[in-house]
C-alpha cells in the first residue's frame, strides 16, 4: 500500500509539532536544569537518524544551541561532581558524538572523574558479579537516593518505591552503551550487563498482574534494540532475538489499548529496527493511534502530567515511532554479542 501525500504531509508536521513542544519545554529552567542533558540527546539523535532532511537539519540545529547553553551552565566538571552529574557529561558527549562533534581533552576529563565511582555507585549494581538488583530504591521525593534494601527513607521515612530488575538493567544498559561509544569505561562493561540477558527472560504474559512491570520488562527490550542498534542506526535481524521480536510485537495492540503512547513510540521504532515496514498492520494501528492521539500542544501521553521528564519523554518516543529513519544497513553495534545470542537461542 502506498501514502498518499497528504498522509506524509500530515505525519512531517505532526513530527515538527512534537519537536517543537519539548524544546519549549527545554527552554524553561525547570525543563533545561533538571533534564538538559537528556534533550540534548533527544534533539541529537533525531538530527543524526532521521531520514528526513528538515527534520535532520531542525533537529540538529535545536541540539547545537541546547549544548551550547549546556557548556555555559557547565563550563568545567566539577572535582565534587555526583554519579549523575558525571553522567549527564557523558551523555551531552554521546549526543554531540552523533552530530560529528569530539572534545578530546573533556573526555578525558571525564575518564578521570567517573574513576572515583564504582559500578554500584552509577549502576546501582555490579553486574561483573551480581544480576540486576530488584532491591533498589527510586530516589525518594525528598531527594535521597537511599542505599540498596531500604524500604524506608533514612531521611525522611517516607515509603520508598523499589525499581522493577528490568528497570535497573535497562539504565545499566543505557549507561554502560552511551559511555563505551565514548570511550568511557568504567567498572563494568557493557558486556558485562548484557550478558544477564537470560537471567531476565521470560518476559511478562500480560498486564493482568501488574502494568508497570509489564512496560518496565518492555522498556528494558526496547533498551536491548536501542543498544544493540546505537539508538536508530542499524536495522538488526530478528532471528538474532526470536523472543524479544515476538514480545515487542505482541504488547503493540495493548498499548493502543491502554492509551500507551510513551511504550508505543518504543515499541514502534523497535519493531521498524527489525524491519517491519510502514505498511505492516502493526505499524499502521500505531501510527494511526499515535497521528489521532497528538495533544493541541503538540505534545502526547496526559497534557496535565506535571513531571515535565515524562511529558518530554512521552513527546520524544512518539517522534520516534512515527519518524523514518536513514538505516546505515543491518548489523549489530557489537559483533560480539553474535555468538552469546546464537548461543541462548538454543
Ligand atoms: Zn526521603
């Protein structure tokens, strides 16, 4: 089945309409301080992916002017910098990566701070020895991030709310990923959180039970393909993850259902990475509910949602399941992993 223009047409401009809500929101001081380092990366790897040359060129432009107000908000890493703090540096270089953009002498820098910090410290485990915890804490609204088996905030006493294994391996892949392509290490490899794949399968039936474990397991499979594929550049083969294919494929119905936008972009440009077409009947139900589901502000998911990371994040991963993107052909960001997944899949 072929577009017709004015289908294009509607799609560029509701992608252009998303782009502009969250660098709306990135030029707030709310939007720009607690989450500047994530936009720039969303505006990044957009301009470095898409196949669409205005949305490259928009994209990308909006990158350059949020990382250039990020260097002036940051213009040294501090000595006393936090795990997180470290971290965003290391994300703003992952993204200016992407658009062609190296500084040598701060990333070495930056090999020299993350040094102070163990894999527990940014991983909030080591995955050189242990499987992704299910014993960490969310960091609680007053602000401490509590130690591993708290239930209760030291600080405050507030309950605390425990992350979900897949949530704890999916920032462990995420961080270990953008670090490496980087030349960051620290101590654990992205291998070495990797290879805990089997210790998190199988993947959740349904949501009868429990839906954010169901969206957190997704999550952590949409994190597999994003790494595996450095985030919307290559095209990966589904027999390289059989289970993780059928698992994507299986949940796009029930996030229509569930109003899902935010898992829906992920499982939308997941499931194109493995070479659905736009004319799949998956493809076309999401798009459809993404194209009809669009807020006035451009934005999607719930316009009263006050955690500004969720509206921008939820804005973002519609763009991504809606855009097109520019495959630099089918392969894996790591050769490596070949033989391990050849090897599970018995
Ligand atoms: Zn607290």
């Amino acid at each position: 089945m072929t577009k017709s223009p004015d289908q294009i047409a509607s799609k560029e401009k509701s992608i252009k309409r998303g782009l502009d809500f969250i660098y709306r929101l990135a030029g707030t001081s709310d939007g720009f301080d607690n989450y500047g380092s994530l936009l720039i990366c969303c505006f990044a790897l957009v301009g470095a992916t898409s196949r669409d040359a205005s949305v490259r060129q928009l994209a990308r432009s909006r990158a350059q002017k949020l990382a250039q107000r990020w260097s002036r908000l940051h213009p040294l890493l501090p000595p006393d910098a936090s795990p997180d703090l470290v971290l965003n540096f290391v994300l703003v270089r992952y993204a200016l990566s992407r658009l062609g953009s190296r500084d040598v002498a701060l990333n070495a820098e930056i090999r020299t701070a993350i040094k102070r910090f163990s894999a527990q410290d940014l991983l909030g485990f080591d995955p050189v020895i242990e499987p992704p915890a299910n014993d960490l804490s969310y960091r609680c609204d007053c602000g401490l991030k509590n130690q591993r088996g708290r239930t209760f905030c030291k600080q405050c006493r507030r309950r605390l709310q425990i992350q979900s294994r897949y949530s704890v391996w999916m920032g462990a892949l995420a961080k270990t990923h953008v670090s490496e392509r980087c030349g960051i290490h620290f101590g654990a490899r992205y291998l070495d959180v990797f290879k805990w794949l089997p210790a998190v399968r199988p993947y959740p039936l349904g949501a009868d039970e429990n839906v954010e474990y169901l969206r957190d397991a997704i999550y952590a499979v949409t994190h597999i393909v994003y790494t595996l594929n450095d985030y919307g550049t290559y095209r990966l083969r589904p027999g390289w993850l059989p289970r993780e294919f059928a698992f994507l494929k299986a949940n796009v119905a029930p996030a229509c259902e569930r109003k899902d936008a935010e898992l829906l972009g992920e499982l939308l440009d997941s499931l194109r990475a493995f070479g659905l077409r736009a004319s799949h009947p998956l493809i076309m139900r999401g798009t459809r509910y993404l194209l009809a589901e669009q807020n006035e502000d451009g934005s999607w998911g719930d316009p009263d949602e006050e955690n500004i990371r969720t509206r921008c994040h939820t804005t973002w991963t519609a763009i991504d399941g809606l855009r097109s993107y520019a495959w630099r052909g089918q392969r894996l960001s790591r050769p490596e992993v070949k033989s391990m997944l050849k090897q599970w899949a018995r």
